[in-house]
C-alpha cells in the first residue's frame, strides 16, 4: 500500500545501516586480530569471512533504501560516500587477509601487532564518530575526531618508514621481502581509509552544522 509517511518522512533506517557498517568494519578488524593469532583455525577463518560477508549485505541495504526513499535524514550523495568510505576498509583487510593466508609458511614469527593496534584505534574513533550522526553532534567534538584520525594515520606512516627500513636492513629472502611489504602497506591503506571516512563524516556535519 502506498505511504505518504513513508513518501516524505525522513527515514531514520540510514543511521541504522551507516552504525551496522561502522560496528561491521570494528568486526572486521578483530576476526583480522584472531585470524593472524591462528591461521589454521577454520572458525577465525570463518568468522573473517561472515564479517565481511555482513558488511557487503549492509552496503547493499543502504544502496536498495535510497532507491527506494524520497527524503532522507542527511543529503543522499552524503550517504552513498560514506557507506562508500566505510566498505573500502574491509575490502583492504579481505586483500591483507587473502594474501597472510596464501604466504603465511614463509611469515611465521612476523609482527603485524602495531599496525593492527592503530587500526583497531582508528576504526573505533570511526565507530563513535559515525553513532554520533543521529544526533546532530557539535562541530568541534567532531573535529577533535577527525584530528584523532588524522595523528593515528601520522603514527601509520612513520611506522611504516620504520617497517621499510628494518626490512630492507635485514637479511631476507627477495619472496618475503615482497610479500611483508605488500601486507605492511595494506594495513597503512586500511588505516588511511579510516581518515578518509572520517573526514565524510566530519564534512557532513559540517554541511548541518
């Protein structure tokens, strides 16, 4: 039956999908910390896998809704550019995972154990800040979040300088080389993905403010 409620009214449903995908993404990031504890584990396996998989269905929940909804509570490219955001992180842990698993004989006893804990940081200061939505947060808290992001990505990249730099300093067969390196910058690409959905979320409260 057709709604005029549901026509015009703003739809508070959005808030619902963008804090599933943010608390998705947190998932994501602590199947990662179980799956590089234990590889072999089929149920850290699996549980990697269903996080991802729930992060996919709620990206295309949200695109299905706009299609479907004639007003919305923030502007409607807002929303597409932070579900956008938001699913870019997990895609980047899916690659890190995918490739820890295919190399992880010729990995064992490598220590990813300061990138994940920044990601860990970033994506719970993404969480807060995408929950903050609903109601209309001030400004300034906002930015303070964002900076947030923006000092754990600082701390991402010198990390990574100093990764770089022990790893070409080290005796290493040119396979591992290749292969640490490549998973040491998709943890700094997840990290940095973080900064870029908070900064959607901080201009998107800047555009309401």
């Amino acid at each position: 039956m057709f709604s005029l409620q549901r026509l015009l009214g703003k739809d508070e449903k959005f808030f619902d999908f963008l804090e599933d995908s943010a608390q998705q993404v947190c998932n994501n990031v602590h199947a990662l910390i179980l799956l590089i504890k234990d590889p072999d584990s089929a149920n850290a396996l699996a549980d990697f896998k269903e996080a991802r998989r729930k992060g996919r269905r709620i990206t295309e929940d949200i695109d299905e809704h706009l299609c479907k909804t004639f007003v919305t509570p923030i502007e409607r490219e807002d929303i597409e550019s932070l579900s956008d955001a938001l699913y870019k992180i997990p895609k980047m842990l899916e690659k890190f995972s995918e490739r820890f698993i295919l190399f992880y004989e010729p990995l064992q006893g490598q220590d990813f154990s300061r990138q994940i804990s920044i990601l860990k940081q970033a994506t719970e200061t993404l969480l807060q800040m995408v929950r903050s939505l609903r109601q209309n947060p001030k400004l300034d808290k906002i930015k303070d979040q964002r900076d947030r992001l923006h000092e754990l990505e600082g701390d991402a990249d010198r990390l990574m300088l100093d990764l770089l730099c022990s790893l070409y300093n080290c005796k290493h067969e040119m396979l591992e080389l290749i292969i640490l390196r490549d998973l040491y910058e998709l943890l700094e690409k997840a990290i940095d993905r973080c900064r870029d959905a908070g900064k959607v979320v901080f201009q998107i409260v800047l555009k309401n403010s």
